[in-house]
C-alpha cells in the first residue's frame, strides 16, 4: 500500500510554509500564489530571538550589583517593601478613641437609623396586611400626633352598622 503511493512520484511536492500552494520548483524565493518570503534575506540567528544575545547577559551582569529601586507597591508585592520610619510611626493621639461629644452624636445617628429601620418595618406589615385584607392603606394610618384626642361619646347604633354593599368596594 505504501509502494503504491509512492510508485507514482520519486519527490514530494513543495509547498509554501504560509497557503500550502504548490510550488513550481524549489528555487523559488517567493510564493506566487500569496507572495509569501520563502527564502529569508538576512541573518537566521537573530540576538534575543533566535539566539542567546551575550551582550544583553553581559549588560545585566554587570548591573546586578546595582538594583534600581522598585516601586512601593512593586516592592510590598514581591516582599521587599522596607516601610519609612518616619511615615511607620502614627501621630500622638491618632489611635486614641473619639471624645465623648463626638461618640455621643454616632450613638444618635444609630439610634436614628434603628428608628427609621423600625419605622420601615412597620410599612412594610401594614402594607402586606393591606393587600391580604383588600383594604387601602389609609386604614392603617397612624392618627397625626398634634391633634388631641376626641373625648370618649356614647356610641348610637347607627354608629355600628356595618357598611353596605354601595359603598365602595376595594380595588382588585
């Protein structure tokens, strides 16, 4: 089987490294079907690429001795950050805890925003329990804090009837 696919030519074709086309013969130096550089013009070793460029390796050896500083986050990320002494050690009184007045207003900010959580809590059952009931939220209205209380009168029965089918029905 192998003979038979060799028997018909004793040379594989040439092709281009780049399309794969065929070539024409192997003196070619570019394809001619997409032009690609088929023979290079210049040094195959090229420093740094295809060849070890000794004049770099030297360059750095000799600068070894001498490291440039490394950027602050640079140097604390690869574990060579030395902090400044100067900017290390805190001000007097930095790390003291706040005075009084000024514990006492964040005690009140948090107390007013206990309340507010509270007070939001609140809207949010009376609301739910308005939706169950099909009930509007204006039933569930907290009475305004300046008006002062009616005095307690004795109630007639035409107080105590319960609403008619006519009066308006909840919405759906």
């Amino acid at each position: 089987m192998l003979d038979d696919a060799t028997a018909g030519e004793s040379a594989p074709e040439l092709r281009c490294m780049w399309c794969s086309a065929v070539l024409p013969s192997a003196h070619e130096t570019t394809c001619p079907s997409c032009g690609a550089t088929l023979v290079g013009e210049g040094e195959s070793a090229v420093p740094g690429l295809t060849a070890i460029d000794a004049d770099a390796i030297l360059r750095n050896a000799r600068s070894a001795g001498k490291s440039k500083p490394r950027g602050r986050l640079l140097s604390w990320i690869s574990g060579e950050y030395e902090p400044e002494d100067a900017a290390a050690a805190p001000a007097p009184g930095s790390l003291a805890p706040p005075p009084a007045e000024v514990r006492r207003e964040m005690l009140r900010l948090e107390l007013e925003a206990q309340v507010a959580n509270a007070q939001a809590e609140v809207e949010a059952l009376a609301a739910d329990a308005a939706v169950e009931g099909g009930t509007s939220l204006a039933a569930f209205a907290e009475p305004p804090a300046a008006a002062a209380p009616e005095p307690a009168t004795q109630s007639t029965p035409a107080d105590t009837t319960p609403p008619s089918e006519t009066d308006e029905a909840p919405p759906a």
